[in-house]
C-alpha cells in the first residue's frame, strides 16, 4: 500500500479530520480534508463532528483548536513544529507589559502560545485583526502583540491609539522594503502581494499591492488574470496557487523564505500520528477556559 493510500485509510479507521495549513508541503495539503488560513481551519475545527482532529501545522493552532473542541483528541504530527513568532512573548512577561497599562484591552495575534491568550481580551489572525481592532470602544488603549509587523498595519489602517510588542517572524521579517522594492524592479508589471508579517509591511505599503493573509492571498491568486504576480510571504503557498490558477506565474519574493517550523511535518509523520494517536495536544482546564473567550471572539468576527 502506498503511503498516501495508508493515511487515507487510517483517516477513515481512526475518524479522524487532517486540518493543513497554506504553508504544509505539497503532499501533505493534497490528502488533507481543509487546507486554508489560520483563521479558516480553527473554524473548520469547531465545525468537524470527527472524533479525532489531526493538525498539520505548527502547535499554536493545534492548541486553539483543543481549546475550541475540548472533547475531541488534537494530535500534531511533530512536536518540533513550533513558532519563532509565538516564542516572542511569555505569559509572565504580558502579565509585566499589562501592569504598565492598567486598562488597556490586550489584542493576541493567534502566534501566541494558549497561557498567552489568556491573557488577552481578544484573539485575532492576519484576515480579522483589523476589524477585531474596530470593535475595540475608541477611547481604550491597546496592548497588540507579538508581531510589530502586523500591529504597525493594524494601526495605519485603524488609525487607533495601539502600543506594540516588538516580536516578528523570522521568516517574513527579511521580507522588507528594499527586498520588495528590488522585486518590483526586476518585475515590472506584476502585482506584488504581501503577508502582514512582512518586514514593516507599513513602510513597504509604496511597493506592494495588496496586503493579505494567507487564504487572502489564495483568492486574489485565484481571480487574478495578471501573466505574473509576486508573492511575499512563505513559499508553501506557491503550490495551491499553481493549482488554484495554472495560467499565472506566481514568483515568490524569496524562494528562501521557507518556514522550518512547518517543514517539519512530513507525510510520514501524519501517518505516524494517525497510527499512533501521537502527539496529542492538551491545555490545561483553567488555561483553556480563559483562552476561550478571547478566541471565541475571533472566530465570530
Ligand atoms: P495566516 O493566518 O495568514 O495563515 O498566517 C499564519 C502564519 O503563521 C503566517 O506566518
Ligand atoms: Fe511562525 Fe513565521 Fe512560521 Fe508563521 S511563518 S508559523 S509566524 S515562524
């Protein structure tokens, strides 16, 4: 039996749903039942009435999604798929920054780990954050973090009173202006579209077209008639693109701008984890339950 037809048939065996996000190798978003945004699999998550919940991703979304379903196994295929952005920002170390701001409504990107939600008031991902930042009362002050990137976006676009954490994503933040710049030259023409964690994707707004997550991205991919676009963000996103719309040619910004936290999972390992029901993810009951509303209001906006 081939190893695709294997995790087929564990996925049935097991009733499990595999959840891959835009940025998981090209085999591995093939088999999944969902591939999409942050944003896009932790409602998936919620929506599934499978038993068991297979992330293909990095753990900060296996978590939210044992935190949204606290009945049902989360498993992520390798425990080595973390996030350099999440590890900006400690839970003891929001609870010193929210002492300095007494009042202020803390908004947590989802890069968080869960005792960080916590914390916080408000979950976002890159495709809400700006309309979660709107329902904020105007006159509050605001904690965003941990991405400056993003939160710097955040606050051009909602012109909003925001004090940022300065954490970024070691793969986006070499995505910066004169990188882009140096593209658009080499590319005359073609659209240029960028993730928010994009080295100051504020100060880099002159180059880029559109600036979107990452299912974003994927529509504008999808409806584009452009013959070459670019592409500012993790190249993994490159292959749904090429499904999505074989007629343009999508060129990554950097063809070195390769997530080793995402990389770590293998089609091997999904099989493992199926077979195995390993490695099961677990919050703890007082985390998970303070998490939850700042999450729930994430996945209602
Ligand atoms: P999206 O929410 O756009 O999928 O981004 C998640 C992420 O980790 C980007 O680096
Ligand atoms: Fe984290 Fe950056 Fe990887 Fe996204 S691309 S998972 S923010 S390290």
């Amino acid at each position: 039996m081939t190893l695709e037809a294997e995790v087929l048939r564990l996925k049935d065996e097991k009733d499990a749903v595999l959840l891959a996000h835009n940025y998981q190798r090209p085999e591995v978003q093939d088999l999944a039942d969902f591939v999409g945004d942050s944003l896009y699999l932790s409602r998936k998550a919620m929506e599934s009435d499978r038993s068991v919940i297979v992330f293909a991703g990095v753990r900060f979304m296996a978590e939210t999604a044992k935190i949204l379903n606290p009945t049902r196994t989360v498993l992520l295929p390798d425990l080595k798929a973390g996030c350099g952005l999440a590890d900006a920002i400690t839970a003891p170390q929001l609870r010193t920054w929210k002492a300095e701001h007494p009042g202020a409504v803390v908004v947590a990107y989802i890069n968080t780990s869960a005792e960080v939600k916590a914390e916080a008031d408000y979950c976002c991902t890159s495709s809400n954050a700006v309309k979660i930042v709107e329902q904020i009362p105007a006159d509050r002050e605001i904690l965003f973090l941990p991405d400056m990137f993003l939160g710097d976006y955040v606050r051009q676009r909602t012109g909003r009173r925001m004090h940022l954490w300065v954490g970024d994503c070691p793969v986006h933040a070499k995505l910066s202006p004169p990188v882009l710049a140096r593209a658009r030259q080499a590319h005359p023409g073609a659209p240029l579209i960028a993730h928010p964690e994009c080295g100051c994707a504020t100060q880099a707004l002159p180059h880029v077209d559109r600036v979107l997550s990452t299912d974003g991205m994927l529509r504008f991919a999808e409806e584009t008639r452009a013959p070459e676009v670019l592409v500012a963000t993790e190249v993994g996103i490159l292959h749904r693109m090429h499904k999505l719309n074989p007629t343009t040619h999508f060129s990554p910004i950097d063809g070195g701008a390769i997530c080793p936290y995402m990389k770590e999972i293998e089609l091997e390992d999904v099989r493992d984890s199926l077979a195995l029901g390993r490695y099961e993810i677990e919050v703890p009951a007082d985390v998970a339950s303070k998490a939850r509303r700042a999450l729930d209001r994430m996945v209602a906006a």
